[in-house]
C-alpha cells in the first residue's frame, strides 16, 4: 500500500501543478485579449504576412523576379558577346576568299576538280574476337 500512496501523492501533486500552470496561462491570455489595439496589431501582421509572403506581387515574388532579370541581362550578354565574334568571322570571310576555301575543305570535304580528299578516321575499330555478332 505503501506504493500506491505515493503514487496517488505525486499523481495529486502534478494536477495541483497542471492547475496553476494553466490559471497562469489563462492569466496571460486575458491580459492579452484586453489590449486595445490588439485587432490592429493582429490586422497589421495578416498584412505584412500576405504581402511579404503569400500574394503574387510579394517581396519574395519581387527578389525572385530581379534574380531572374540579373540571369537573362547575363545571357543576353552573353549573346550580345557571341554575335560579335560571329560578326567578326563574317568580316574576315567576306574579304578573304581563302578563308572560306579553308572552312569549306575542312567543314564540308569540298575539293578543286582535280584532287582527290582521303578522310581519317580517329574511331576506334571492334576487336574481331571479342564481339559476337550472333548473340545481338
């Protein structure tokens, strides 16, 4: 019995504990609750919540978007970089015709009538033994 006592003691003890604690509690939420520009205050931070985070045009929405435009003015810079050297070759082809000779031999295996083009392959070729054509 003597066990049993002791439980029921502490048992007593910690809903005596739970009671205050939530009398404290209440205490709180009363003097909470009877402020009075509570509903301003809570209006205010619906607000900011809703603007700063949940609508369309939010400032999250906005730091997304100017990090998106600073990646596409890179790109187009990119570009704006690559159609210069492009217009740079165009130059350079327009007033050498062996340029463009060069470019059309090695690009496009074109030849003169009287030559004769022999293209090399780097490929590596099938070792003969070790492939078995049946089993495919």
């Amino acid at each position: 019995m003597n066990l049993l006592a002791k439980l029921e003691k502490k048992i007593v003890n910690l809903h005596t504990k739970r009671k205050k604690y939530m009398k404290k509690v209440k205490s709180l939420l009363l003097r909470i609750y009877h402020i009075p520009a509570l509903k301003y205050i809570v209006v205010a931070l619906i607000a900011v919540v809703l603007i700063g985070f949940v609508d369309e045009n939010s400032v999250w929405s906005h730091l997304r978007n100017k990090q998106r435009i600073s990646d596409l003015e890179d790109e187009i810079e990119q570009y704006n970089e690559r159609w210069r050297q492009d217009q740079e070759k165009i130059r350079t082809l327009d007033g050498n015709p062996k340029a463009i000779e060069k470019i059309a031999r090695e690009r496009y295996f074109m030849k003169a009538d009287d030559e004769d083009v022999f293209v090399l392959s780097d490929d590596e070729k099938p070792d003969l033994m070790t492939t078995d054509e049946t089993a495919q």
